[in-house]
C-alpha cells in the first residue's frame, strides 16, 4: 500500500489522484492511500509518496521497533542519514525519538546521521535533496490516524527544481497574460485521463507550457493561440524545452487561430486547456469592472464549445480552467457549467471531491482557476 501527501488545493490533487485510480481512500486530511504506485514526475498535485511498512502501531515504543527492525532487514549501508516526517496533531516529540533512535541503530553496527526538520515536524523537499536522504538514506513517514499511527518510507518527492526551472527559466514569459503553473497542467492533463496514443490539443496555448508537460508524460500535443506574439512565444519556449529535457512525446505549434473557429485532428484527441480568463488584474478590481468581461468571456467559451461539437471527431474528453475572481471575500463566477452541459456534454464527476471545488487559486492574486472535466454526448 502507498501514500500520498497531497498539495495545498486537496480536493483538486484528490480528484487526479482517482482519475488514476478509482480505489484511492482519503485517511486525513491530506494525505491520501493507493494500492497502485504511480510516478510522482507526472503528478502535480502530490508532494511526497511513501510506501506502508506498518499499521496500527499503537505505541512509540512499537514504532522505534519497526524503524531499527526495517533498517536491519534491507542492509542499509553502514553510514546513512535519516530523518522523521511526523503528519499529524499528537505533542510527541519526533526529534527526540530520532536522536534516541541513532544511539539504538549505531549498537546495531550502523552509522546514522539524523536530520531533522527545518522547520516544524516534516522534512520538505529541499532538506531531503541536500541531506541526501534519498535514495541512498531513509525518510521515515509517521501519520496520525485516529488513535493509531501509520509508518511509512518515502520513495519519491516532488522535483521542486525542475518545476522552477520550466516555470521561470523558459526564454518567454508573460506576466501580463497570465501562466498556467506546470503542476496544474500535470493535474489537468491527469483530470482528463489520456490513453496512451491520444493527442493532446491546447487551443488556447499561450506560452506552451502544458504542451511541455503533455510531451514529458509522453504524449503528443498540438497547440495554437489567437495571438501572433502568444504564438512565437510558444515556438521559442518549445524549442528551449526540446533543448533541455527529454521530450517523450512530439510538440506542434501551428499558426495564429481562433479557438472558436479551429479544425481538431482526425485521430484521437483531448483538448487540454486554460480557456481565456479575461483581464489579468495586478490589482484589486471593482466587481463592476469584473461584471463588464463577464458577458464576452461567456460567448467565447459558448462558442468554443460549440464549435468541437461541429468536429468530424469529437473529443474524448475536454479539460479546461475557467476563471473565477475573489474580492472583498466574495467569489464571483461565470457560472457557465450547466449551459456548457445543455449545448451536448455530460460534466465529469469524481466522488472524492465535488466539482465546485476543482479551484486553484494562490492568496494576494484575484483571478482563481475552476477546473471543469466534460465529455461529448456520444448521439453528437
């Protein structure tokens, strides 16, 4: 059995999670279980993985046991560097049972070193990398759940790194347009649920940057814009990106189009997309300046919509971010869901988490994204 130690927007990194498998189980707050083991490169929404060693441990004392009983059995080499990521809202004090761990562990003929948290109870990604705790060493993962814990070692955490470099090193970025984070690419990307051989199409391209994430999961994507700037911007970046990483899957870049207008390919394809989120405000707009796009950023989308309706091949599945905007505590919306549904599309729902909570949103900022997962009526 595996765990996964989700990121900030949970329901939204659940919701990928079962898009993967249908069994996984929440067991607190963000922390969700699998039997099936997937490739944390390819999920945004996962921070840690970890595999289960022991349940329903009920003592610390237990605990200490599996711990020096895991490190004999698997013949760790003799000098090794630990630590302790402790999830969950008991007064135990990790750090110390750590240190009394090593003495136990050194009268074994082992030579630890224990590296605790910076900061807090958990070892984040960055002290794991530079304390090269893995792959070599051991994170120890202790989840409180109810009245027992849960042990675990981590297997694999987000390549913060290589996220960066993707997001911020790419040779054209647009504040002023707004950029879809790589992560949350890789969950809709995820949220759609691609067979091998489809294709994926981002209409509204802008920068590339889902098309990166789609080739390094190993699919083929297309991608277009309306804007000639968004377009060469696109180009440029995709070549950085063919430069420096290892494209699993072609990238195409065709010429300036209009979303609404646009002719789809005749294989198999989803359309994977952040749709146009209207204005982005760098600072705090009035709701009357909001409620001015409202009416155009709706036509857009209607006719988006429509027009993969009029495809000789339908999409099997259509993934798209739609804004919604937080002012003064209140959340304002297009509310656009159903009238996409009624045009001939059936809304994906998933049991973990309800669609009305597939938002990504980063505090200080205005414009927050809604995740919405459609499919084609098949009579269309």
């Amino acid at each position: 059995m595996y765990l996964y130690i989700l990121g900030r927007e949970r329901d939204l990194c659940l919701a990928e999670l079962e898009s993967k498998d249908k069994n996984v189980e929440l067991i607190t707050e963000q922390i969700a279980v699998s039997k099936k083991l997937f490739d944390i490169n390819n999920l945004g929404g996962t921070i840690k993985v970890g595999e289960i060693i022991a349940n329903n441990v009920s003592s610390v004392n237990e605990l200490q046991k599996e711990i020096i009983n895991h490190c004999k059995a698997i013949k760790l080499e003799t000098k090794f560097n630990y630590g302790i990521s402790y999830y969950g809202n008991s007064k135990i004090n990790f750090n110390q049972i750590g240190i009394k761990l090593k003495k136990e562990l050194k009268s074994t003929g082992l030579k630890p070193r224990f590296v605790m948290p910076s900061d807090g109870a958990i070892l984040n990604a960055a002290s794991i990398k530079h304390n090269k705790i893995f792959p070599d060493g051991r994170e120890f993962i202790v989840v409180q759940s109810k009245d027992k814990m849960l042990l675990a070692i981590g297997l694999s955490f987000q390549d913060i790194d290589m996220y960066s470099k993707r997001d911020y090193e790419k040779p054209c970025r647009d504040r002023k347009v707004g950029m879809l984070p790589p992560k949350l690419s890789q969950i809709m990307i995820n949220l759609a649920n691609p067979d091998d051989n489809t294709v994926i199409c981002d209409p509204f391209c802008g920068s590339g940057g889902l098309l990166m994430e789609a080739s390094l999961m190993g699919y083929d994507s297309i991608g277009s814009d309306l804007s000639d700037d968004m377009t060469i911007c696109a180009k440029k970046n995709i070549e950085w990106f063919l430069d420096n990483f290892n494209a699993k899957g072609k990238v195409e870049i065709l010429k300036s189009n209009d979303a609404t207008k646009l002719k789809y390919p005749k294989e198999r394809y989803s359309v994977v997309t952040e749709g146009f989120l209207g204005i982005n405000f760098l600072s705090k707009p009035t709701k009357q300046l909001i409620d001015e796009q409202i009416s155009n950023l709706k036509k857009i989308y209607v006719e988006f919509f429509k027009n993969l309706l009029l495809q000789e091949r339908l999409p099997d599945v259509v993934c798209i971010c739609v804004p919604f905007w937080r002012v003064n505590e209140q959340t304002i919306r297009l509310n656009l869901i159903d009238e996409i549904a009624n045009l001939g599309y059936t809304i994906v729902e998933f049991k973990s988490a309800r669609q009305s909570t597939l938002n990504y949103y980063r505090e200080n900022q205005f414009t927050g994204r809604q995740i919405v997962v459609f499919k084609p009526n098949k009579e269309n």
